[in-house]
C-alpha cells in the first residue's frame, strides 16, 4: 500500500531529532557535516535522518561543488498546513456553536423578569393574575366548601 505525502510527512516529524534538523534548516542550508556537529550521533545517523526527511519531500539535497546542502521545501508544509487548517476551522465553528447555544442558555436561566417555573409554595395565597391560581378558588390551607355541608 503506498504511503501518501502527508502521512510521509507526519511521520518524518514525528522524531524530535528531525524536527530539530528542519527548525535548523529554517533558517538557513546546511551539510550533513554541519548538522551532525549539534547531534551526539554519527554522521551516518544523521544521513538516515535526513533520508527520512527528504522521502517525505520536506527536505531536499543539491549539489555545490563538493558540498551537498540540504534546503526545506515548502510545497510539503503548505500541504500540511491546509490539512491543519482545515480541521482547525471545523473544530473553531463547532466551539463556536456550542458557545452560542450556551449563551443562549445562558441568556434563558439569568434573563430580567423570567423566572422558572417551580412548583407553588403552599404557604403562599393563591395569586389572581396567574392563570393556574385563577378560578380553581381553592387553596391548600383554606378547608373546601362541599355541596350540603353547613357553612
């Protein structure tokens, strides 16, 4: 099964060492020689690594005079890049939605003049502006009349 180049990619950074080799390269080319001098690594060590590197199209070698300098490319990291980016922006508007619905939330438990609805406290007389108090005439402290029964 063949490999794309992104996976190719993730990989090939996924070790500290190779992510160090191309934060060195970002700022300027280097031999193999002259990065193996920050490793406490063989040259051939670092040339695996940089193998690694460039099979994954991050990093590339030319050839000056004797010198063989290795360079970024940055085709690879624009690819990674849109894959992060867009993913980032999936996750951004679905926190996005979900801080709306808990403003909205939010706005429903704290809003001025809206209270919940709770169970009526029997201790209290029975309210003639609310609709469920509103001709029922009957309270729970209050004995009720019965048809026939003396007053």
């Amino acid at each position: 099964m063949a490999v794309d180049q992104l996976s190719r990619a993730f990989v090939a950074l996924a070790d500290p060492t190779r992510r160090d080799i191309v934060a060195r390269l970002s700022v300027r080319d280097a031999t193999v020689g002259e990065l193996a001098e920050s490793y406490a690594m063989s040259l051939q060590a670092v040339s695996k690594h940089l193998k690694v590197l460039e099979e994954a199209g991050l990093i590339s070698r030319s050839r000056d005079a004797q010198r063989r300098p290795c360079h970024l490319e940055p085709q690879v990291f624009d690819l990674m890049t849109s894959w992060i980016e867009r993913y980032r922006r999936q996750a951004e508007a679905r926190f996005s939605r979900l801080d709306t619905v808990l403003a909205a939330m939010g706005d429903s438990d704290a809003a001025p003049g809206t209270e919940a609805h709770a169970a009526p406290d029997p201790h209290q007389p029975p309210d003639p502006t609310d609709p469920a108090d509103a001709g029922t005439g009957s309270h729970p402290d209050r004995p009720q009349r019965t048809e026939g029964a003396p007053s």
